[in-house]
C-alpha cells in the first residue's frame, strides 16, 4: 500500500510528494448525497420487495387465465 502522493500544483507543473496521512488530512472527504436514515432506506426496501410480490401475483393470476 502506497504511503506517500505525489500532487501536482493546478497552476504550475510542479510536483511534490506528501505523506498518504498528510494527503488526506489537507484533502477532506467531501460528501455528495445526505446521510440517508436506515428507517428511509427499510421502507424503500420494503416497498420494492412488495411490489415485486404484486407484480408476481397479478402474473400468476394472469397466466390462470382470471383477468379477462
């Protein structure tokens, strides 16, 4: 694993070389997308397997012939 980077200035061609450690701390980890909560993220679950369950059903029942 590497334990050093080499970074490159945006406005010249230089480079130098920082500790991996040193990297990371001057180069946060920016978040894109909120935090989702576990409880959104059941009922989205939830709510696919049900219409998975649906979907399924209404198949059977068609293939028995029971919609018109």
């Amino acid at each position: 694993m590497a334990t050093t980077v080499e970074t490159r200035h945006p406005r010249s061609s230089s480079v130098r070389t920082v500790p991996l450690a040193q990297y990371i701390e001057e180069h946060p980890t920016v978040r894109v997308f909120p935090p989702t909560s576990e409880r959104a993220a059941r009922i989205a679950m939830q709510t696919m397997w049900a219409l998975i369950a649906v979907s399924l059903v209404i198949l059977v029942l068609d293939e028995a012939g029971l919609f018109g």
